[in-house]
C-alpha cells in the first residue's frame, strides 16, 4: 500500500510541477525507464533515487515517502554489515595475512554501532552478532594455526608416515602460515558478503562459527 502510494506522489508532484516524465528524468539524473517504474509500481525505489527525484521537484524528501527514514536506515546496516571488510584494508596494506587484523574488523562496526544505537531499530542485535562473529574467526584462526602446524604436522603426522613407511616425510616441514589465515579471510570476507544479502532481506545472518562474546 505504501509503494503504492509513493508511485501516486512521484506522478502527482511531478504534474504539479509542470514536468513530463523525460523532464524529470534529466533534471534527477535518472532515466526514464526509471521514473516510469516508480510511477507504475513496478518496483520500491531506494534513498538515494527518491532524494534525487525530490531535488528535481524541490519537495522536502519527506512528502513522497513516509519510508524513508526505514530505506536509510536499511542502507546503513548493509553497510555496518560491509563494514567487517575493514581487515581487508590492514591485510593489503601490511602485506600480510596475520590474523590479528580479524579483530580490527569489530573496530569499525563498534563505531557505527555507537554512532546510530538506539536510533535505528534492529541495530544492536545486527552489531552484536558482526562483533560476535569477528571476535570467533580471529579466534578460529589462531587455533587453526596452532592446530595445522604445533599438532598436525609435529604430532599426528610423523607416526602415520612412519607407519606407512614415508622415509622422506620431514617433520620440521610446516604450511606457510599466509596460507592458512589467507583461506580463513576468505571464507570470513565470502560469510561478510552473503549476510549483507541477508541483511538486505531482512533475514537471520547465517555463520559458521559464532560465540556470543557480547550479549
């Protein structure tokens, strides 16, 4: 009901204003195609479409759509979500996958989180859950290193080689540690992207590994 709403006030502002549907379209920078999706119902606009449809009409953003502040608010926690990437900017920038710089992905998203709590609704559970989820990888990733390299390789693996008879296995051999914590990354990076989806959707985020550290 409200899409439908909104299409009835785009089309109504623009006729009052004296536009046609090309003419709105070049003073907002958008295409007609776009207008007449908005005017037809076919689809729900985002902020940033109706900001530049309300600028065209010099209406306060407010008159067209009374979700507004809901589509804001919808677009900041995708980016509180994509915010957890942050590690990325460390990793590239130290040259090094040491997976301490996990725990610098919670830095941001605390920021955001203390920046907009208790002003937009669902914002404290979302944060908790990012936090809760970064703070679990970085410790997965410490013991996945200690696990492969201190255990696996040291302990487990030269008794079964010996066992088959593998006179070459050198024990002191061990996985660069890049990759490892490298895989970790990924697999943290891909979960980060699919619940910004979810977030989208307005969906439970979905993770592998996740210990309420922060309830």
């Amino acid at each position: 009901m409200e899409n439908q709403n909104l299409s009835s006030r785009i089309k109504n502002f623009r006729i009052q204003k004296g536009f046609s549907q090309e003419a709105l379209a070049e003073h907002s920078g958008l295409s007609v195609r776009t207008i007449q999706r908005m005017e037809n119902n076919d689809s729900m606009p985002n902020a940033d479409s109706l900001k530049k449809v309300a600028e065209a009409l010099k209406i306060p953003i407010e008159k067209l759509s009374k979700n507004t502040k809901s589509l804001s608010d919808l677009q900041y926690l995708k980016a509180l979500n994509l915010s957890a990437l942050s590690s990325l900017i460390f990793v590239f920038w130290f040259g090094t996958t040491f997976p301490v710089f996990l725990i610098l992905s919670c830095f941001i998203p605390a920021i955001m989180w203390v920046w907009k709590k208790d002003q937009i609704e669902g914002i404290d559970a979302l944060s908790k859950k990012i936090i809760n989820i970064q703070l679990t990888w970085t410790i997965f990733a410490f013991l996945a290193n200690f696990f492969i390299n201190d255990i696996l390789f040291k302990f487990l693996l030269p008794p079964l080689m010996q066992f088959l008879k593998f006179d070459s296995y050198d024990s002191s051999l061990d996985i660069n540690n890049n990759y490892i914590w490298g895989g970790i990354i990924l697999l943290n990076v891909f979960l980060i992207l699919i619940n910004t989806f979810k977030v989208h959707s307005k969906e439970k985020l979905r993770s592998f590994l996740k210990i309420n550290f922060i309830k």
